[in-house]
C-alpha cells in the first residue's frame, strides 16, 4: 500500500467533494457548506440486557446535508462503526441522493455492537431505544431513516413502532425498508441488488459485452450481495466466486445461485457449501473474471490489490469499497468502475418510492417499482458515462460533479452562499 494512502473514509468523501467542486470551478464556500455535518449527534443507549445487567451502546446519526430534502440514509448496526465512518456514509447519501434526482439530504445512523452477540429480545430493546434517543431530529419532513449493515425491516418495524408511540400517531413516512404490512414497498428489499445489476447491464451494452458469455465474483452474500448475484445468475453470468464474513466459495464451472441461497437459509452463511472450494477473501478480488461486485464493506480494494485486480467491470455496490487511489489505477487499467453512489442507489431510489407511498396512502404493484427503479437507474447511468467519455474523466468524478451541481444550485437559491446573497434582486 502506498504510504500516503487516505484509508479514513470521512477524508475520502470530502476529498472527493473538494475535487468535484474545483473541477466545476463553483466557490470554495460551496466546500465549506458541504465539509462538514450540519448535525452529529451521539447518544448513549442504555439495554437491560438477559442476565439482568445494564449495558451502554453508543449510537451516532450525522445529519450532513438538508438543502434537497429531508436527510435521508441507513442505520447500521456493527462493531466498528467510528464517527468518521457514519460521517463519510453521510456524505455519500447526499451526494448519490443528489445524483439520482431524489428530493432528500444525507444523513446516516450507526451504532456499535455485534447484533450476533444480542438476543432478539435485546436487539429489540437496542433499535427501540436508539429511536427513542433520536427522535426529536427525527421525521418524515426531517430526517428518514432505512436499513443499512446488519439492520433489516424487523428493526425498522421496532423502530417505527416506538417513534409512533411517541408521537401519538402511525407515522409510517418515518423510516423506509419497513415490513410490507407495515406500508414497506414491494421490490425494497432487492432494490440496492437489482439497481447495481441494471447498471452493469447498462456498462456491458456500452462496452459490447454480452453478459451470456461473462463470469462475476461477488463479495459480500448479504442483503445486496446476494441479490446482485442471484440477478446476474438470471442475466446468463457465471457466478464463479461468492464470499462472506465467514468464508468464500470458488466454483470455475459457475455456481448454482439459487441453490446457495438455500443452502444459506438452512446454515446461516454460504461458508463451506458443498459445491465449490474454499476460497480467502483477497485471492477472491482478484480472480480472472469479467465482473466483479464488492458487497461488503469500506476499503477492500486499494493501492495494495488495485494493480491486480483483473475483472473488466467493477460495480460498487457497498460504499466506499475502493479507495480514490485504486479508483485511479483500476481506471487507467481500462476497468470500468461503476462507482457506488451510482451502483448501489437502488436501495435509496426504492425507499424515496416507499416514502412517497407512505405519505399517499396508495401502494404500487412491484411492477412499477421495479420498471420506474430500472429507468431511473438507467438514465443516471447514461448521464456519468456519456459524460465520462465525452470528457475523459473518471465515472466517480463525473457523478460527483454532476450531484455537487445540484446540490450547490439548491444552496444558492436557498441563500446559503454568499454569492447570491449580494445579487439577490426583485424581479
Ligand atoms: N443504506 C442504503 C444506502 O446506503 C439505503 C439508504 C436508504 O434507503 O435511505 O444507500
């Protein structure tokens, strides 16, 4: 790994903001608004735990960027949630919700445990107390809540329960990714998957590659991960290598996607299916193959592994999963990087889909989510890599620009930069 490498994700994403907003020659006030948070708050979570003890969890939600909308974006739930992470995943929700033309900010939620370590009962008590200590900066106008790492429409069921109970009334437009009978959309739970599939469909139409004849590794067999696979298992890929926290498996023939999938509902994980061999998470980013999905977490491809990574598309469908430096040698390799505020917003696209249902009361078939998630899926895709090519810049880049655009637009005309303070006429 180079020396100099930046690996803190909060340094990442306004490095990335601060170059988008030079190469758009926009004020520097325009960084100074969007650099920080607008609010971070940190609360303390006390949970009567089984054996009658009381423990403390400390929950985090920063509240970066309103002038679009109310802030929108996950709460996850992991061990190593820092500050500077919840920060960065903060940035990245403005900047894709931007992106994709939603009328919400970014905001994002952690809190640090291990959910495996934590009993149903003490899971429950965890999310109702994290939204009873957020709830004042909570709301559907203010600030709306999904699932993210390790949190799932259960926890949002929790999490809807008690802040209704606390405001007096159903506010289903609170939080997206709920239950289904709790006003969820259809197509929520696979939206993050199938927007990273349509936008590997839409790279290999523009790169002549049929997807037939094509062969995809996937780290990462969660909630993304493993629907991304199962889509491109459906396209005609071969699906040669899947991984999770637990283990990988490698199977050069392709493996059989539907089958893993029940093989993970009966054990738990993927880790030791039958039908492939063992495979370590940094020989499974760089296998030959012609697609490759990380679907895990931050960090995982960098200057250390960039050089050898040899699929000819990567489609981010975790955040943060490459650095700007592997971003940089993988794309002067002729790899297309799909990046992940264009890959993975699916997920934040179906639940603006949701929160409009909640608020009209009137539920659309899966159908329309999914044609209308498609399209625009499609259309954002179009607008980086036409863009991309016509100015030969990184697709990162170009999507950047094109969100901090819209994002500074909204700031001018709402006062916040002093530019439009002083040109301000009546008409
Ligand atoms: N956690 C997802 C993301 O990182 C979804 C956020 C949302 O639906 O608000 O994009």
């Amino acid at each position: 790994m180079a020396a100099t490498e930046v690996l803190d994700p909060y340094e990442i994403a306004k490095g990335l903001v601060k170059d988008a907003v030079e190469n758009l020659g926009l004020d520097d006030s325009v960084y100074e608004l969007l650099k920080n948070p607008q609010k971070f708050v940190e609360v303390s979570i006390p949970v009567e735990m089984d054996d009658g003890s009381v423990q403390s969890f400390i929950g985090y939600r920063s509240f970066h960027n309103n002038a679009l909308g109310p802030t929108k974006g996950g709460i996850r739930f992991h061990p190593d949630v820092t500050p500077e992470e919840v920060k960065a995943l903060s940035v990245w929700m403005t900047i894709k919700s931007s992106l994709l033309g939603l009328p919400y900010g970014g905001g994002k939620g952690g809190v640090l445990c291990n959910p495996a370590d934590l009993s149903p009962r003490e899971l429950e008590a965890l999310s109702r107390g994290y939204i009873r200590a957020m709830a004042p900066h909570m709301g559907p106008y203010k600030d709306v809540p999904a699932p993210d790492v390790n949190t799932n429409p259960q926890v949002m069921a929790w999490m809807f329960d008690e802040y209704s109970s606390i405001v007096g009334e159903n506010t289903f437009g609170l939080l997206t990714g709920k239950p289904l009978i709790l006003g969820g959309s259809k197509g929520r739970v696979e939206a993050t998957g199938r927007g990273t599939v349509v936008t590997i469909k839409q790279a290999a139409n523009h790169l002549d590659m049929n997807l037939a004849e094509t062969t995809t590794v996937v780290q990462g067999f969660g909630n993304v991960g493993s629907v991304a696979a199962r889509l491109m298992h459906d396209a005609g890929s071969k699906v040669i290598a899947v991984m999770e926290v637990d283990g990988g498996v490698y199977n050069p023939e392709g493996l059989d996607i539907p089958k893993m999938l029940e093989y993970k509902v009966e054990h738990g994980s993927v880790a030791g299916y039958p039908d492939g061999e063992p495979i370590s998470n940094d020989e499974l980013l760089t296998l030959e193959c012609d697609i490759l999905i990380p679907a895990a977490l931050e960090n995982q491809i960098t200057s250390r592994n960039a050089h050898d990574i040899k699929a000819k598309i990567v489609a981010e469908a975790a955040n943060g999963p490459t650095t700007p430096e592997a971003d940089r040698i993988m794309t002067e390799r002729g790899i297309l990087v799909i990046p992940d505020i264009l890959a993975n917003a699916g997920g934040v696209t179906v639940s603006y889909f949701e929160w409009v249902q909640n608020l009209y009361g009137y539920y659309w078939t899966e159908e329309e989510v999914n044609s209308k998630l498609e399209q625009m899926m499609r259309q954002a895709f179009d607008w980086v890599y036409n863009m991309h090519t016509e100015r030969g810049m990184k697709m990162r880049d170009v999507a950047y620009m094109v969100a901090i655009s819209r994002l500074a637009e909204a700031m001018k005309v709402r006062g916040w930069l002093p530019a439009q303070r002083s040109t301000y006429r009546r008409s």
